[in-house]
C-alpha cells in the first residue's frame, strides 16, 4: 500500500513515522521550502505523550529529553486578570506536560521517519480517485517558472490512499467536505519564546492569566526561558503586522496587564514571535470517503486554549496508522473505525476548547464567579 500525505507539519510528520512502523510506504507532499524554520514552541499534554509513546519508546524518550517538564514539587498557577492568585497545583509526574520547541519536535518526528519520501516545496492541488487509486495534482516550487513564464507546472501523483493533514485552511477538506472555511473567533493570539530568569515562582511554574477579554499564558521552556502566548480580542487581520510593533502595541497601558505579563512581553525574542487569527470550526459528521480522509488541524481545528490541537494530531496519526495496517486490503474500512476511534474525543476538544476560551475571558461576573469556584476546588495543597 502507498499512502500520499499533504501536509508535512506535525500531524504528516507523526503519520509518517507511525506508518513507517507499520511497514506502510509513504511519501509525504509539504508547501513549504523546510519545517526546521518553524518558529516558537508548544506543550505536550498526557494524552499526546501516551500517543507518543504507543507510536514510538524511543521518540517518546527523545521528546522528553529535548523538551521541559516541570521539576517535583513546582506549582503552576492560574491567575486573575490583576495576577492575583485564583489557583495553584502541583501536578504528579505523569500529569506534567512536556513543553518544545516547534522545530525540534518536527526534527525529531522527521528522524523517526527515515523511509518516507519528504518533497517539500510540493504544493497539493486537487485530487481524483478511481476504483483502487487516487490521483493527486501538485504544483512544486522547482518546477514553477521553467517554461520561461511564471504559470505554476503541475504534476500528478497516485498512491492507495490521500490523507489530509493539510492544517487549518485545508484544501484536501475544501474538496472532500466543501464545507467552507474555519470560522474566525474574532480573536488574535501571539506567541513568543523570552529570556527569563525563573526567580519568580510564576516563571518557574508557568500560568495561564484570566482577564476580560484576554488572556496570558506561560510555561518554562527550560533553565531561564519562557514559552508565552497572550490573546486578546481582535478581529481577523486587524493586527499590525510588524513585529516591533506588535511588541508596542501589547505593551501599552490600555492593556492593562500585570507586571509580570508585560516584563514577559518586553523580554521577547522578536525572532519567534507567531501571530495567528484564531479560528475553529463546529464538530464535522464526517472526514473520510472512500480512500481519501482528513488528519489533524484539517479534521477538527480548534482554538489554543486547552493546548490541544497537537496533542489530538498525535492522537489521530496513531489510531490511522493502526487502521490501515489492520485493513490493509480495504482503505475506506479503515478509515471509517479511524473516524469512529477519533470523532466524538476529537469534537469534544473542539468544544471544550471553546468553552475555556469563553469562561477564561468572559466580562460576566457571574461566569467568572462559577469558573473562580471551581478553579479553586482543584487546587493541590
Ligand atoms: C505558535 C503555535 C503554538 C501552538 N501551541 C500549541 C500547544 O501548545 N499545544 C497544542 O496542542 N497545539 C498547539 N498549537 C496548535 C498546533 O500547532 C496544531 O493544532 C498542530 O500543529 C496541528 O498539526 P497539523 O499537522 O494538523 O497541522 P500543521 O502543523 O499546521 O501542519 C499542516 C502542514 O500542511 C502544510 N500545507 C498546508 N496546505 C498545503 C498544501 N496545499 N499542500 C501541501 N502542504 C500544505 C502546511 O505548510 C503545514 O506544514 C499551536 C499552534 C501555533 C501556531
């Protein structure tokens, strides 16, 4: 069997080396010129290691070494829009989240996929299937301008099966589900990695900041840096665009940030700052037909405020890999347990996500009141 993959970013990535482990061949099509560019970071939670670890011992141990995870006995904290305490835990080992940088994670799934085919640079176009093939047309970087004029040049790929990791603004999706795009939230969300030291307890732990309308996240990245993430309303686009600036804006007193959300700002590499509309979608019924069908952010992309969207596209590639080497001879029946197996977990992310987003930002007393009470009940003493 030949598995054609769009989207080398992590969902591609993890598939590929699942697949590898299952002695499935794949070639894996990715738009951009390397991934090793990628910047800043994101956190691994219980549920994404434990998919790890099925796909891989050894990656699973590769990851944790490369990453950071909190040492024993360090609270993290959620805070009020003032930085005052709403709730402090001191999570046990196999709770504790691993937090990497973005590339290194892709660099590390790469190395665990050592017989795919990588073509980056390799645009996904639009496919076609037949009885037992699908045939796929891409447009490569390489071959663009040859002609001597710029129309892009095509070319066409068949394998068994296609698989959509094509991310948020998928085109695999737009043709197998033509259901539109993600919607925007309405929200604008900037992540940064920063020098500091961790004398601060905060720091040291990591915190998610509840205000209205926005909120800070943080988590050590190791000895002295900080991954941080701050949303605020926004709508799509309306963000400036250069980095300094943004930098500025955020650090404006209109804001209203505590000190130590603007101290975490100020210490920003500007080299690693990420700035995304947020956008999700409501659950879909359905991500397969027949041999074609849909991974990661292209099957359920969610907003970042349970830090889940990875942690499912890990989730996902394992279960489809397992799928397709169980049901080697009958792709689509594969497909459909994989939809069974990750359907209904991967929507309630999707809506628990939202749900966070709302109650962590809300202006309603009332929600704030509820959310206080039970953030304080789950505090660890
Ligand atoms: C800065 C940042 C931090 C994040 N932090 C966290 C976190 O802490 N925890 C968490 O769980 N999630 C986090 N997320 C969300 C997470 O990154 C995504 O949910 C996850 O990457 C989904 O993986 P994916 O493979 O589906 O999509 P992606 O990783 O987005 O990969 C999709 C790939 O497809 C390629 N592509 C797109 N269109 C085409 C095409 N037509 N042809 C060929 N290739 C194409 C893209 O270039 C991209 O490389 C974060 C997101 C960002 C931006």
């Amino acid at each position: 069997m030949k598995a054609v993959i769009i989207g080398g970013g992590i969902g591609g990535l993890a598939l590929a080396a699942t697949l590898e482990r299952n002695n499935i061949e794949c070639v894996v099509h990715e738009r951009r010129a390397d991934l090793v560019s990628v910047g800043s970071a994101l956190v691994l939670h219980p549920n994404g290691l434990a998919a790890v670890k099925r796909i891989d011992s050894r990656l699973h141990a590769e990851i944790a070494a490369a990453g950071y995870s909190l040492p024993d006995g360090t609270p993290t904290f959620i805070l009020d829009g003032d930085g005052q305490v709403i709730s402090r835990r001191v999570l046990p080992p196999p709770l504790r989240p691993v937090t990497i940088r973005r590339a290194e994670l892709h660099r590390l799934l790469r190395s665990h996929s050592t017989t795919a085919t990588m073509v980056y640079g390799s645009t996904f176009l639009r496919y076609e299937t037949d009885r037992n093939r699908v045939r796929v047309h891409l447009t490569r970087d390489d071959l663009r301008g040859r002609s001597g004029d710029f129309e892009p040049v095509t070319e066409t790929m068949t394998g068994d099966v296609l698989i959509g990791a094509d991310g948020l603004h998928s085109r695999v999706r737009r043709q197998l589900l033509n259901d539109g795009d993600a919607r925007p939230m309405g929200l604008t969300s900037i992540k940064c990695i920063a020098k500091m030291r961790h004398d601060d307890p905060y720091l040291r732990g990591g915190f998610i900041l509840f205000g209205r309308n926005q909120q800070a996240f943080c988590a050590p990245l190791g000895p002295d840096v900080v991954y941080w993430d701050v949303t605020i309303r926004a709508g799509a686009g309306t963000w400036p665009h250069e980095l300094e600036q943004i930098q500025r804006e955020l650090l404006k007193p209109q804001w209203g940030w505590p000190a130590l959300v603007q101290n975490m700002i100020a210490a920003a590499d500007l080299t690693e700052m990420i700035v995304t509309d947020l956008r999700d979608r409501k659950g879909a019924r359905r991500w397969s037909r027949g041999a074609v069908t849909l991974l990661g952010d292209a099957a359920h992309p969610m907003s970042p405020f349970l830090g889940q969207g990875t942690n499912q596209a890990l989730l996902d590639a394992d279960v489809l890999a397992k799928m397709l080497s169980s049901h080697r001879d009958d792709p689509a029946e594969a497909f459909r347990h994989y939809e069974m197996a990750r359907r209904d977990s991967a929507n309630q992310a999707m809506r628990d996500s939202r749900r966070v987003g709302f109650e962590g930002q809300t202006g309603n007393p009332f929600v704030r009141w509820k959310r206080n009470r039970s953030l304080r009940r789950a505090v660890t003493p």
